[in-house]
C-alpha cells in the first residue's frame, strides 16, 4: 500500500440496542498517511470538528486480525482498544469534560489486502458503566488511485 491513502470510516450507534428506521449511519472520508511498522499498519489523519478550533489527530493502529486501537489527541482525547472478545475502558476526554467509556468488542474482522484494508466493527458502548448502544465501524483504506475504493460501507 502506498503512503497517501484514503480513508473511509462509518459508524451507527443503535440507541436502543436494536436497529430501526431512524438509525442513520455518519460517514467520514478523509485523504491520511498509512505506514506499516514491525508487522502493524498504521493510518494517520486529521478530523476537524465544525464549530470549534483546532483538529482531532487520529491513529488508527491494527494489529494483525485480533487488535485495532483508536487513539485521538487534541480538543479531544481518548485510546479506544478492540479486542476480540473483550471489553476495554478508556476515558474519553472532550471540551465539556471526562467521561468513562467502555467498549465490549462482539465483531472484529480485519481483511488486509495489497492495497487495502476493510474492518469491520461491532461492540456494545457503555458510559459511566451505563449501557448505551449497539455500535458498527466499517473502515475502507485504500491506496489512493485505487480503483477499487468503495465510498460507502455496508452497514
């Protein structure tokens, strides 16, 4: 895979634990850099946040077919780890202050190719040991120029 990629993350929160109608799925496609250290890949971009200043430096880091971790630094800070089959906690630091964030990984399934990466992610978010939602993250990561770069992930 080439340095310049692209970066295709959706995400969809289930509020009340079952998917309905009203569930919509957030997109964000941004160009990143990605590099590959000691047998992990790593995908490096920027996310700005409408309304305020300054940027979100995100990492993600995927390990083989059994890790990826998100780790965020800026105006907000957090180090989200999915493992299969485990749970995590981190606090996920923002402008309007602190909170404990678990996330109990059901689904990780990581397809490394030539010049592309799919995840895919389902885990169960908690806040303050509250249950929250039902969670899905689809990641494509392709070279750039790759023709087979799919905009929208099957959620």
């Amino acid at each position: 895979m080439t340095k310049d990629v692209l970066v295709s993350i959706s995400g969809l929160q289930l509020q009340d634990m079952v998917a309905d109608a009203d569930d919509e799925a957030i997109e964000v496609v941004t160009a990143a850099n990605y590099f590959l250290r000691n047998g992990k890949h790593y995908v490096l971009y920027d996310e700005l946040v409408e309304g305020t200043e300054g940027v979100i430096k995100n990492k993600i880091k995927i390990n083989g077919d059994q890790s990826l971790e998100i780790v965020k630094s800026g105006i907000t800070n957090a180090h989200m780890i999915f493992d299969k089959d485990k749970s995590c906690q981190t606090y996920y630091q923002t402008p309007m202050g602190q909170m404990l964030v678990g996330v109990n990984t059901k689904v990780l399934d990581i397809d490394v190719m030539e010049e592309k990466i799919h995840v895919n992610i389902d885990y169960e978010l908690d806040i303050n040991h509250e249950p929250l939602a039902n969670c899905k993250i689809r990641m494509n990561i392709a070279s750039k120029g790759n023709e087979d770069f799919n905009l929208r992930s099957t959620m």
